[in-house]
C-alpha cells in the first residue's frame, strides 16, 4: 500500500473525528469540543489534499467519504445509542464494499 493510501486512510479516521466531535461542540458553544473538530477537520483536509496528488479525485474522496461516514455511523450507534437495526448493519456493510470497491479498481 502506498503512502499516499496511507494518508488516506488516517485523513479517512481524522473526519470520523472531526464529525463526532460536531456532536460535543453544542453548536461550537464549547471551547475544547470546538478546537478539537477544528484541528482535526484541518487535519483531515490536508490529509486528502496531499493524498489526491497522486490518488484518483473520485476514489479518493470516495474512499475518504466512505471512511467518515462509516465510521461516524459505528460511533453514533456506540456513543449515541443510535438505532442498529439490521437493515442499517447491512448498509454499513455494503458501503464497507463499496470503499473497498474504489481501493481495488483504482489504478
């Protein structure tokens, strides 16, 4: 794998981060909440930016998107008691397909 698949990924995990934390900002009324999004979305951003120098724009985003949002969905359902409901397990699943998918026909 090489390193700006790499990057990818840990761009992929930031954005998990950054969208988690949106939920512990209380409409960026909290300090520490707010700088921690901010820092790792800026992260996050870099991170695809420099990725996409050398990775295809729509695998990239797709994969870094597809990252996020599973991730994002995993810890609301953890964090959050967010419903986990088969048919939601079975799309999480489907899109763990999909960025696989984009990461095996890349070229």
């Amino acid at each position: 794998m090489s390193s700006n698949w790499i990057l990818l990924i840990v761009a992929g995990l930031l954005e998990v981060c950054w969208s988690i934390g949106l939920k512990y900002t209380n409409g960026f009324t909290r300090l520490r909440p707010t700088i921690f999004t901010l820092v790792t979305l800026s992260a996050s951003m870099y991170l695809l930016a420099k990725a996409t120098e050398t990775l295809p724009i729509g695998t990239a985003y797709g994969v870094w998107v597809g990252i996020g949002a599973m991730g994002a969905a995993i810890l609301g359902i953890v964090l959050f008691h967010e419903s986990a409901s088969m048919a939601r397990i079975g799309f999480l699943v489907l899109l763990l397909i999909s960025i696989v998918g984009l990461k095996v026909t890349s070229h």
